[in-house]
C-alpha cells in the first residue's frame, strides 16, 4: 500500500510495506473529502464506511468511531501532536497518521503504532 504525503517541500510517495520514498503528483495527495464533523478541537478527519478517525489538539490525539460518528473512543497514546490522517478504503483497519515529520501506521483500527523510520518535511495532508 502506498501513502500520498504533502509536505511545505513538495508531494511525496511512501510505500508502508518497503518505506522508501519517491516523488509523488500534487493529484495523488488529495484523497476522499473529510467528513464533516462537530468535535472540538478537530484537526483533521477521514472516513471509510462506518469508520470515522478524528485528529484533534489534545492527548491522546485521536477519536475513533465505528458507528459513522455517533460514539467515540480515545485512541493514539503515545503518539505525538498529529497533523493529517488517512484511512483505507478496502481495510478500514489501516489508519496512517501524520505527525509533524512523521508517518504511524495502525493495522488493527488505532489500537497499536508503528512509525516509520522515514523523516519528511513538514507534513500538511496525507491519503492512501
């Protein structure tokens, strides 16, 4: 699977399974529009089917619902300030989540991360 990133330095392709970086189309990045959501503190947002992942400004930085919105579970401790979250549309259980220079990558819906050793210039969207 690959992951679209844009960063203040340009698009980028990352591979999830190898982590090697390539050039990406600024088309490529722009992903499903977010839902609309009313959370406070909300940076970002992606859905895929029922599921539905909120960033927001507090720890732990994620919301995670399973219900298309109608109730919510704290998920992401651990993981630093996010700027940018992306979910699978074929595995709604692979989230990428995007700190400031970082890609975290959750295969079981949010409950356990892991980041990929690649830096990037600051991140501002990411899609999959």
């Amino acid at each position: 699977m690959k992951a679209y990133i844009e960063t203040e330095s340009g698009a980028y392709e990352v591979d999830l399974e190898t982590e090697e970086v390539g050039p990406a189309d600024d088309a490529d990045v722009h992903g499903p529009e977010p839902p609309a959501l009313n959370l406070p503190r909300l940076v970002a947002a992606a859905a895929a089917g029922s599921t539905v992942v909120a960033v927001v400004d507090r720890k732990p930085p994620l919301l995670v619902s399973h219900d298309a919105g109608v109730t919510w579970r704290e998920g992401g401790g651990g993981l630093p300030p996010g700027f940018a979250v992306a979910l699978s549309e074929d595995d709604p259980d692979l989230i990428v989540y995007a700190s400031r220079n970082r890609l975290h990558v959750s295969t079981d819906g949010g409950t356990f991360w892991h980041a990929l050793a690649v830096e990037l210039p600051a991140i501002r969207a990411v899609s999959l």
